[in-house]
C-alpha cells in the first residue's frame, strides 16, 4: 500500500496523462469505436470520469466517517494494492455498458478530468480527517487513501485499452 502523498503523486500523474493526450484527436476519432462490441476511447474517457467520481466520493465519505475501521478488503484487492497495478488482462465488469454515451466534446473530457484533479487534490489538502472505510462493490472496504491508489490503478489499467484502439485510429 503506498502513502497518501505518493498515491496522489500517481493519481495527479496518470489523471494528467489522460488529460494531455486529448489534445493528440479530434472528436471524430474519440467517438471512433474499433470494433461493433467495444468501446470508443471518448467511451473509456467517460467511463474514467464516473468511476473516477464514484471513487472520489468513496474517498470524501470515507475521510468524513469512523465506520468500518476494522473491515478488510478482499485477498484479491490485497494482491492488487500489494503489486500497485490491476491484473494485466481485460476484466469484465458487470457494470459497464457498452452503449456508454459519448462524450460531447474534447472540452467536456478536458473540464471534467480538470474537476476531478482539483476536488482530489482538495480532499486530501484538508487536515480533519477520520479513518473509515467504505464498501466497494466487489473488493469490500477501502480507507480514502486506498480508493485514492485504486483511483490511480484503474487510470493505469485503462492505458492498455489505449493503445489497442490508438493501433485502429492509426490504421483508418
């Protein structure tokens, strides 16, 4: 488990790389999908910002809360947080839908992350924490510094996903 300063550190990093890289396609190919059943890469960018919120209020609910001090999360997200990374394959998610809306424009990816960073940054600048943990729903319980680390695992993970739809925008 890293320490709080070194998981914001890997979240502001990989949260930026995710904002930087708009800048390198037009809407078209952010709305692009590489194949019928996949999403596009403005698809993976919309589903980072939900879950990225999601997580973020996990973290504000957790630093707010006492509850569940002592609650564990699962051997599989211990052996997630002790490598640093999510397994290196596709996972399927339950929760994912494939007909995931588009994002309406570059900007709206671009404000969106921005926010993100900043009510991050935010939650962990303010001293007056507590050390509750809540309910994920398939890891059970994280601390706000674990759901920040995971935050930063599940930006990290989706790079990959990257890559394979950059190889079809390249190729059209």
């Amino acid at each position: 488990m890293l320490t709080i300063p070194e998981s914001l550190s890997a979240f502001n990093n990989s949260i930026q790389l995710w904002i930087g890289y708009l800048d390198a396609y037009t809407l078209q190919q952010l709305q692009q999908r590489p194949a019928p059943v996949s999403w596009s890469l403005g698809q993976v960018y919309m589903h980072l910002i939900s879950d990225t919120t999601f997580y973020m209020e996990q973290m504000e609910a957790a630093l707010a809360t006492d509850e569940h001090v002592s609650s564990e999360m699962t051997p599989a997200a211990t052996a997630m947080f002790t490598s640093n990374a999510f397994p290196d394959q596709r996972l399927e998610n339950p929760f994912n839908d494939i007909n995931l809306p588009q994002p309406l424009s570059k900007e709206q990816l671009f404000r969106e992350l921005t926010a993100i960073r900043e009510k991050v940054i935010q939650l962990f600048a303010d001293a007056d924490h507590r050390g509750g943990k809540t309910l994920h729903p398939g890891f059970q319980y994280f601390s706000a510094a674990e759901w920040l680390q995971f935050a930063a695992m599940h930006l990290q993970h989706h790079l990959r996903q990257k890559e394979r739809i950059d190889a079809v925008i390249a190729a059209t």
